[in-house]
C-alpha cells in the first residue's frame, strides 16, 4: 500500500487530529478543506488566486469532464494539470453521485452504470474500470471509485443491494489501479450505508481491510438533520482505519466542518464557499453576512475585518453590495474569494488548535460566535 499519510499530532481534548498527504503535487497539510472546480475551475477565480491563498489541493468531476470536454481532449494536452494549468494537486470525484442527481435516466447493473448526459440527452455506460482509467488519463493525484448513491429515508433493502454492488465495485477498482504501475494517483474506497448502522459499520470494515490508501464517507449531507448527520459520521469514522487519511465528501459549513474534525476526519470539500459567494452571501466571523441587503449601502469598512483577501483589503462592504446590485460579475468574484480564505484560514486556525491540544474549546468558542 502506498504511504499516503503521515500523522503528526493527536489532539487530547478531541479525536481531532493533524496530518500530512504525501501527494504526487506537493504535500498538504491535514485536516483541509478543498475547493470544488467541478469542471477544471473553481468558478469566479484563477487558479493562481486559489494558490495564492494557499490551497494545494482542489476538486474535479469526472462525470463532468468525461462528458465536457471529453476524455480524447484530456488525452490530447497531457491531462486536467497541463490542460488547465493548475500546478497543484487534485482530487477527483467518480461521478456516482452525480449520476445520481443529475441523469434522467440511469440504471445500475453488476457491471456498471448506464446513464443519460444532462447536457445533450446523449447515452453513456462505464464500469468501474472505466471510471480508474478516465481519471488516470485526467492526471488525479487522488481518485474515487465508482460507487452507488441512495436517497435518504428509503426501506433497508435497496441501500443494502446498492452496498453490495459499490463493494464489488470497489474489488474491482483497486484491481484495475494496481495494474496501473506507473501511475502516481491514490485511489479511496468510498463507505456507504445510507442510515442504517449496521451498512455503515460492515462497509467500513470491508473496505478498510482493503489497501486503500485512503477511505471517504460517502452519503451524508444529503438532507438529514444536523443530529443524525453528526451521529452516524462519529460512528462511522470509530471503524475507519487510524493511519490512513479519511474524507467526508460534500460538507463546508463550519458546523459541519468542525464536527467532522472533531471525530477525526482529515478531508472535505463543498460547493458551498463558492455557491454562496457567487450568490452574495458571504462568511464572517459573526455568521453569513447578505451582501445585497440596504443596511451594507453606506458600510465603508470590510467584509470581514482581519480578512486578507482582495475584497476586505481593497473595497468597502458598500462597495461590494453595489457590485451585487447592479448585477456587475466582479460581485460574485470577490465574494467567493473571500468565502474561500475565511475558510482557509478557519482550517489553519483548526491546525494549530489541535497542534495546542485545544480544539474542543476552540470549536466551541467559533461556533458560539458564528451562529
């Protein structure tokens, strides 16, 4: 198994903890939090503005890219880093869960997964094994096997039959990524489960014992309540293995983020910075602040006080509503880079209180202020 992970220090108020990945594209400092470019960007920024604020490691989706702009363009300039220019590392989504959400027509077989472009109605069927070698050619320092995603609130049956199918899936994954000598990317086995406890529990142990050199937990923040999320991702994570890194797919509020940490979770990634950036809502220290409301129309102080980014360093709250309001895309653009270096920062801060063996009361002294 590749050595992907190196602990460096297990918090004592907490099972919080801080790590390192050692990644084909630079090492990353754990836990982090990874900003979404579904599509080989991370909308409304450059890449090197990303960098600059100090992400190295950032999310793409194969799905997307396999249907735009196809795996014959990836192929033909070297791969999604030389494609598109980013000289980081990156991690990439399989596509089950956008199959999932956004295919009008799918169907999961034994062998693999038929389905319906959102984009031109057009038909498409990949198998595990395609899914390893789209991301191969993609470049992905970190891959993701194909797996199945279910609806919250469903009868035990169905999760337990899509398990089943995402384990022999996951078999057959790594089966595929040995073979792949040459390749650098480190392929995670996703658990699912959906809510029912057992499924967690036995799809953890099987895919821990597995040499995966990391794992991820699939199937939450998909609707459930705050409670049950928390629940069943401490749950979960009790049957993860301790020396390999562990990823919650989906999450970005810092409730959310925290309460992962909390359990000792390494990795996350959301649409939410830039979603609620490109939207006008924006993160600060006392709560998400509306950007377009009339009571910011005379600000003339930051975003965010302290904040390092082009919009707290260069523009009034005033300023950046206007922007908002009269529809120019700039508004969009400094907003999510904002969003994305409070929660930089806030994953900094979240290192060196572990580092200080005080993340349970920083937790909760962040929390109290930010709701």
């Amino acid at each position: 198994m590749k050595h992907l992970f190196t602990p460096i220090h297990q918090d004592t108020s907490s099972q919080a903890r801080l790590g390192k990945l050692n990644l084909p594209h630079g090492e990353v400092l754990t836990p982090v939090f990874m900003p979404v470019g579904t599509n080989g960007t991370v909308k409304g920024m450059y890449h090197q503005t990303v960098a600059d604020i100090g992400y190295r490691l950032i999310l793409a989706n194969t799905y997307h890219l396999y249907l735009r702009p196809k795996v014959e363009v990836l192929k033909h300039f070297g791969g999604l880093h030389a494609f598109s220019n980013w000289k980081h590392n990156i991690l990439t989504d399989s596509g089950g869960f956008q199959v999932f959400s956004l295919s009008k027509l799918r169907k999961i077989s034994e062998e693999g997964v038929t389905f319906q472009s959102h984009i031109d109605g057009s038909r498409h069927h990949l198998t595990p094994e395609d899914v390893i070698e789209i991301q191969q050619i993609i470049g992905s320092d970190i891959l993701m096997c194909l797996d199945v995603c279910t609806p919250a609130d469903i009868s035990y049956r169905q999760p337990k039959e899509a398990l089943n199918t995402t384990h022999q899936w996951a078999k057959r994954s790594y089966e595929k990524w040995s073979e792949l000598d040459s390749f650098e990317g480190n392929l995670f086995g996703i658990i699912q489960g959906n809510f029912y406890k057992d499924l967690r529990k036995e799809s953890a142990l099987f895919l821990g014992e597995m040499d995966f050199p990391g794992l991820a937990i699939g199937g939450l923040s998909v609707g459930e309540s705050a409670q049950q999320f928390t629940d069943f991702l401490g749950y979960t994570a009790e049957f993860m293995p301790s020396e390999r890194p562990r990823y919650v797919m989906g999450i970005g509020s810092p409730d959310y983020i925290l309460a992962a940490i909390e359990n000792g979770i390494d990795m996350f990634d959301c649409v939410l910075a830039t979603r609620a950036g490109r939207n006008g809502s924006i993160f600060s220290l006392d709560g998400m602040v509306q950007m377009k409301k009339a009571a910011h129309e005379f600000e003339d102080g930051p975003l965010s006080p302290g904040c390092s980014c082009t919009a707290c360093t260069h523009y009034s709250r005033g300023y950046v509503r206007h922007l908002f309001k009269a529809e120019e895309m700039l508004g969009g653009m400094l907003a999510t880079e904002h969003n994305l270096t409070f929660l930089y920062q806030l994953l900094a801060d979240c290192r060196q209180a572990i580092a200080e063996n005080r993340f349970a009361s920083f937790k909760k002294s962040f929390l109290s202020r930010f709701y």
